[in-house]
C-alpha cells in the first residue's frame, strides 16, 4: 500500500497513483480511478463515473477493498 504526491503500489493513492488498485488525480493501473486521467483495464473518471464504479465494486472488489476505493472514489469527486 502506497501514499503520496506519487504512489506506485499494489494499492496506490495520490496525486499520481499507478499500481493494481491507482486512485488519485491521475490513475493507472487494473483499475484506476482519477480526476481528471484514467488508463487501465478498468478505469473510471469521477465524480462522472462514480455510480459505474460503486457497481464494479460491488461485483468484482467487495469487502473492506471496495469500501475503501468508494471512499476514495468519494472524496476525489
């Protein structure tokens, strides 16, 4: 798990996340949830696409992971 201006990790959160689950104001990775960039196998744009990703969540991620990117998710719209 990795935080930071630039975080790269198996769980990334900051202004530029890259790993498996990214989440910041640019996003790469199996899923990436950005602001204003996303790139990678499952990626989502909020506020715009947040209801997709709680769905994907949902579905795919649940338990405390999916919790905490729809947090994230949250805050970052």
């Amino acid at each position: 798990m990795s935080f930071g201006g630039l975080a790269i990790g198996d769980i990334a959160v900051g202004g530029a996340a890259v790993g498996r689950y990214a989440m910041g104001d640019w996003a790469s990775g199996y899923l990436a949830v950005g602001r204003s960039h996303a790139t990678g196998e499952n990626a989502f744009l909020v506020p715009d696409m947040l209801a997709e990703l709680q769905v994907f969540c949902d579905k795919y991620v649940g338990g405390w992971l999916g919790s905490f990117i729809q947090n994230v998710a949250k805050s970052l719209g």
